[in-house]
C-alpha cells in the first residue's frame, strides 16, 4: 500500500508538470503581447523531462491495480496535446527559413504539420456535397473548430481536406492564406444555402425515395424517417408543407404496398384528404406493432417447441394418466368412475408387486 501511495504522488508531479506548463500556454493565448517565448519553452523542456518516467511509474500502478490502466489514456492525451500546443507556438514564433525555389508548396507543408501537430484529438466532419447535409456540415465544422482558436489559414486547411466531390473542386484552386478561408466559406455558401435549390433537393429525395419491395417494419420504419426528416427540413425553409397533404399523402401510398394501404383506408371515417402526418403515424404505429407481435409469436413459438420437446421425452403409462384434452370431454361421472378405477389398479397391482 504503501508503495502505491508513492508512486501515485509521483505520477502527480508529472500531472502537475503538464497543468502548469497548459496554464502558461492558455495565459499566452489570453495575453499574447505579454508572451514570453522562453519561459515557455523551458516549461515544455520540464514537463518532458517529468514524463521520461511516466511510462515505468504508471506500469508499477497497473501492476498493483487493474483500474489504473483506465486513468493512462487521459495522462497521455493531456500531455501529447499540451505538447503539441507549445510546440506550434515555439514554431510560429521562429518559423524555420522557407527556400524560396517552391514557395506555395513550402507554405502548404509548413501548415500541415502545424496543424497536424497542434490537433491531434480532432474529428473533423466531412462532405461530399449533398445539399441537404451542408447545414448539419458546416455548423458542426465551426463548432469544432472555433474551439481551438485556430487561424483562418489553419481553417481553410481543414475545410479543405474536409470535401469531396463538387464540393472540393469548388475550392481547390484558392491557395492557403488567410484571407481565403472566407473566400472559400463564401463560395460554398453561395452554391449550397441556396432556398430554392435546397428546397427542391429536398422534395426530389422524397419524389424519388423507392417504391418498398416489402412492408416489412425495417423498411416501413425507413420510409416514415425519411419523410420525416426532409419533411421537417422543407418547414425549416419555410415551405408551406402544411398545404400539401394531397401531394405528400399521394406519394406516400405510392410508396407502399396495397394491403398496407387498404388498411389505412379503413382508419378512416370520411372521403376528406386527412394530414400526411396522420398516414405517417399510422405507419410508424404498423411497424412497430408487427415487429411486437413478431417478437410474441417467436416466443411463443419456442414455448411450444419447448414443452413438445419435454412431452416427447417425458415418460407415460396410459393406465396411469389420461390425456388432458380428453378429460374435458367427459363428464363430472364419467370423470370419477375413471379415477377410481386407476385407483383399484393402481392398489392391486402394488399388492401384487409385494407377494412377488
């Protein structure tokens, strides 16, 4: 025990080391005219020093204790991040001399690997340039960004890299400045926040979402998603879907098959067009009471095929037992003229079995 409460004051210091070389960097970003290029370097300088040991202290503690082996990957993501922090500020402070034989490509190089170096927890999104996933898109890319104060140029990197299709050849001849990012930010705009187009985009997956080759609750379950999402997102553009229930209830029955569609006339008690919404609930309501009743018949199903299995191997003696479904048919007499009889056989033939 006790040599446990050494090592973990020892993995402590090196905790310590890396707090206190994070407060110096986030006190260099909050007062950057204050920043003192040398203090920092020689507390990154200490905190690798400290973490030289950190890979003998926290085995020993593993060793002694299995759920230390969870506390490993927070040390290590601390410190590679803080690490890498100071490192991109050491460099951006004395950046080393770019041969001018290839400049733009230099440039390029140089902002990779700081970027790289600077990010390594970061999960950028990505998009390949469906309309409809542009907003999700881009609100989650400046969420994520904006939280490491990247500069532009670092941005426009990881937008970059963040395209495919149409979306990346929109972009791809703008150089990495900082100026560009929102150069770039503004062409995508321009061609993917556009009403008219979004709005058709939309109602086109509707109109051509597939005809369902089977009612099954997965694929009812799919469609009514669908409908759902763009839907929603048609309102959110201020389209009038609440005016198109004929259309939208159309196309919907169109979609599925002609008993499902049967039954959800009988839901209704009059010859007015009802809300798309209603035939959306309706088929939300049928997937999920198939997938329930499928689950009980299984079951039921295995009960069956369990207690068969019993019966089968379950020895029986019919002077003994009687099958239940035929003592239902006999009457209340008939019934205790048949017990009793068991009875006198039963009693002589144990009499028997004792003379022998």
């Amino acid at each position: 025990m006790a040599d446990f409460t050494r090592l973990k004051r020892q993995r402590g210091h090196i905790q310590a080391m890396i707090t206190t070389l994070k407060k110096i960097l986030d006190a260099s970003d909050e007062y950057p005219d204050q920043r003192n290029i040398n203090y920092i370097r020689s507390s990154l300088e200490s905190a690798r020093k400290a973490f030289e040991k950190f890979e003998r202290i926290q085995g020993q503690l593993e060793e002694l204790d299995e759920k230390e082996i969870d506390n490993r990957a927070a040390y290590v993501q601390l410190y590679n991040l803080e690490v890498a922090r100071a490192e991109t500020l050491l460099q951006e402070a004395n950046p080393p001399p770019i041969p001018a034989v290839d400049q733009a490509a230099a440039n390029a190089a140089v902002v990779h690997t700081q970027v790289a170096s600077a990010l390594p927890p970061i999960t950028v999104p990505t998009f390949d340039g469906a309309p409809e996933n542009w907003f999700s898109f881009f609100n989650l890319f400046e969420a994520v960004l904006d939280e490491y104060k990247l500069k532009p140029v670092k941005k426009l990197h990881f937008l970059r890299t963040a395209l495919s299709g149409k979306a990346a050849n929109a972009i791809e001849s703008l150089e990495l400045t900082d100026e560009n990012y929102q150069v770039a930010v503004s062409i995508l705009k321009d061609r993917y926040e556009s009403t008219r187009r979004l709005t058709r985009r939309h109602w086109s997956v509707l109109r051509e979402y597939p005809r369902l080759q089977k009612d099954s609750p997965a694929a009812i379950s799919q469609l009514v998603d669908t409908f759902n999402q763009h839907t929603r997102a048609l309102e959110n553009l201020k389209a009038p879907v609440c005016f198109w229930d004929i259309p939208l209830v159309d196309l919907i029955l169109s979609k599925i098959g002609s008993t499902t569609a049967w039954h959800w006339e009988l839901t209704l008690s009059d010859d007015k067009i009802p809300p798309y919404k209603d035939l959306l609930k309706f088929l939300e309501k049928r997937a999920v009471c198939r997938d329930n009743v499928r689950n009980d018949t299984n079951s039921s199903s295995s009960k069956q095929d369990h207690n068969s299995k019993l019966n089968h191997h379950r020895p029986q003696t019919q002077a003994f037992y009687s099958n239940n479904n035929a003592k239902q048919h006999l009457s209340n007499h008939q019934h205790e003229t048949l017990v009793m009889l068991q009875f006198r056989f039963f009693t002589t033939f144990t009499h028997s079995s004792r003379s022998i």
